[in-house]
C-alpha cells in the first residue's frame, strides 16, 4: 500500500475540448517535499495542475496515495487533502480578510496544523488588514491571502501556480521562507514557478515541460549542470 500523501501521475492526457494538451506525463511528490514544475508559459505546466485538481479532462492515471482523482469532481479533491492556490489570486473582495480565511478553514478538523495566528504571524500585514475588505489590498497582499485561505483548509499536499508573479522582490523572497515553512511542517508543495532562482533554492526536485511533456527530471543541482535544458526550455 502506498503513502496516502503521495501524488502520483502515469500516463496522463488532458484536454480542453478537441484540444490535447498534455501528452502522456508521469511525475510523482512525495509526502513533505517540495517539486517545482518549470517551463515558459504554454507548456502546459498550470493545465497539469487543474487536471490532478480536476478541472480539466483527463485519461490516465492521478492517484494519491490509492485513491484514483481522475473522474471526481475538484471540491472532492480538496477534502481528500490537497489544496491549490491558482494564478489569479481568488479571493472573495467584497469580504475582509479575516473572512476570507474563515472560508478556508476545515470546519470539522478539530487538530488543524494552522490557525489565524500562524497566518497572522508568518504575514503581519494581514493581520494589519484583517478587517479591511480584500478586493482593496495590493496583489502581493492578495496572493498571501489565497495562500493563507488555501491553508486553513489543512491539506497535506499545496499545488501553487506562479505565487511570485508580478510581485517585489521583498514579498518574493517572503513566499520563499513560507513555502519552506509548509516542508518543515509536513505540507509537500507542488510549486509551478518561471523564476529559476527561486524554484532551485527551495526545491528537492524539479520537472521541467515542454509542449505538454516531461523533458526533464532531476534534482536543483542536475538541472543547473545541464545547460542544454535551460536553454531549450526554459531561457527566453
């Protein structure tokens, strides 16, 4: 029997409508790691999320740990333990911080990992902001606060799509030390990221894709020794 907490992707295709997107990954996370999925923008790095989170069609096989994800529904995914943060930061505007957190939290858990203070305290300027409405905040600010919702929920595994995005290098660095907080507390994080830098510092392993595919798989220090796949998959 394996982990219940490990992901494991075989042979997967996805598709939006007649579209084929992705074209026979395999890749796996591993209960308390952290994996970084790099690749320019239209390798198919954030339709490989949505698909283990089951927002797009797919065949082949998503497993975590013995339980089959393809065919069930995303809010069925969540409660199974994993959780994701997508690109567009999606809060609810109109509610003020705090409440957006008490959306995220798992109602029914009664010895959650995480609580507001620990969203509070890893994000002061949060909790400088608890009462105001989250539609105002800033995007640095809106992207802590998907990340903190996301883990109210307690999910054993956190897919994060492009947390860094658009963000100032002082926040960047902020999510940097969060993530390595999520790995020291058990949580595994799937990061898909363009920032190089970043991915290599905090990452075990990373996958790199291109048009749909696995190109590359191997630890931080044998994809910066292996100039032929920065260049043809990652450089612009």
């Amino acid at each position: 029997m394996s982990d219940p907490r490990t992901l494991k992707l075989d042979n997967v295709h996805a598709f939006y409508g007649k579209s084929h997107v992705l074209h026979g990954v395999s890749m796996q996370v591993n209960p308390g790691e952290i994996v970084s999925l790099l690749g320019r923008n239209g390798a198919g790095r954030s339709t490989m999320v949505k698909t283990i989170m089951g927002q797009v069609d797919a065949k082949g096989s998503v497993l975590w740990g013995d339980r089959e994800l393809v065919g069930r529904e995303a809010y069925e995914i969540a409660h199974l333990g994993i959780g994701y943060v997508p690109e567009n930061r999606d809060i609810f505007p109109k509610l003020t911080v705090h409440q957006n957190l008490m959306l995220g939290e798992k109602t029914k858990n009664k010895s959650p990992r995480w609580s507001f203070d620990d969203m509070y305290r890893m994000f002061p300027r949060l909790k400088e902001r608890q009462h105001t409405e989250a539609g105002v905040l800033s995007g640095g600010e809106q992207q802590m606060l998907t990340l903190c919702r996301t883990l109210m929920g307690d999910p054993d595994l956190i897919m994060i799509d492009e947390p860094t995005e658009g963000l100032a290098p002082k926040i960047v660095e902020l999510v940097a030390e969060y993530l390595k907080e999520l790995k020291n507390r058990g949580i595994a994080v799937l990061l898909v990221e363009q920032k190089l830098a970043i991915a290599l510092e905090i990452s075990e392993r990373c996958y790199v894709m291109g048009h749909g595919r696995i190109v590359f798989e191997g630890s931080p220090a044998d994809l910066r020794a292996n100039a032929y796949i920065r260049k043809e998959w990652l450089e612009v």
